[in-house]
C-alpha cells in the first residue's frame, strides 16, 4: 500500500466523475480507468497479460471496483500504490495509481501488483476504509520500507514475477 495524497485526490474526483477513456471499457468492469493513460495502461495490460485478465475476471465477481490512473511520481514516493476511495451501498472503490516516469512494462508488473492487492481486500468485507486496508496488510502482508512500499503480500509479490514472465514470452512470440 502506498499514498501519494496531492495526486490522488485529483485522481478520486475523475475516477468519481466517471472517468475519461471509461467508455472504452467493459461496462460493467470492476477495473476502470480513471485518466487517459491508465485506460491505456489497462488495455495493453489486458492485451499482454492473463494475470491481468484473471485478476480483472475475480474483480468483476467482487463488490470492489478499482480505478486505475497513471500519473507524475511526487519526489519520495513510490512507483505505485493502492488507496480505499470510499463505499456505496453496494460497492466498495479503491484507487491504484501508477507512475507514469516507470517503464511501460514495470508499469504493467506494478498494475497486476496493486491488483493483486485489490483483490486481497476484494476478499475481506470487513475493510471499508483506508486504514481497515491497512491493518489487512499487516495481517497478511509486512513491511517493505527499503523500496518505500508499505506493505507487500506474497501473492503481490508472486504475481508481479508471474506477469514479468508473461511479458518477456509475449515479447519472444512477437520476433
Ligand atoms: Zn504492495
């Protein structure tokens, strides 16, 4: 889990006003883009990677929704990170945010990475707010302070290798 507030505040207002390239999606998707580049981060993700689909496909079957949204890394913050927005009476909103100054393919790993991370809180019904997420993370997660991170999960951490193999296979197939 990681927070970078100046950003994703602009972030939470797109991604709650529907979102540009949203309309380019699924329409009942559970991963939606909340700015242009995060819609086109998520469809050369979903392009390139089955851990993606998959992780879109257990999404769709959850009560959370996850906006997407690419954009500046503040200075100390980490590449990536995953944030609760709020709740309906239905549907629980997270946001993930990507930098858009890491390379595309990284930003395709740290996607299905903080996926990973939706999914886990997809799970538990209990986490309705950002620090509920937080104390999901530290039952099931530790620590990751040398790469700024919050906190990590083996499977994030798993799925982020999973997808670094996807690619490479995808890029071979492609010579
Ligand atoms: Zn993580």
């Amino acid at each position: 889990m990681r927070k970078n507030v100046a950003v994703l505040s602009i972030a939470i207002t797109m991604a709650m006003a529907g979102g540009a390239g949203a309309a380019e999606m699924k329409r009942d998707s559970h991963v939606r883009p909340a700015n242009q580049q995060g819609a086109a981060l998520m469809a050369e993700a979903q392009e390139k990677s089955q851990s993606v689909r998959d992780l879109a496909a257990t999404l769709d079957q959850s009560d959370l929704v996850a906006y997407v949204v690419t954009a500046s890394r503040q200075p100390d913050a980490p590449e990536s990170a995953i944030r609760f927005v709020g709740c309906s009476k239905a549907q629980r909103f997270v946001l993930v945010q990507i930098s858009n100054e890491t390379p595309p393919d990284r930003r395709i790993e740290l996607l299905a990475h903080e996926l990973q991370h939706a999914v886990e809180a997809s799970r538990s019904t209990w986490v309705t707010d950002d620090y509920t997420l937080g104390t999901l993370f530290e039952r099931i997660g530790w620590r990751d302070a040398a790469r700024q991170r919050g906190y990590d999960t083996t499977a994030a951490s798993l799925i982020e290798r999973q997808v670094r193999r996807e690619l490479v296979a995808n890029a071979k197939q492609d010579r």
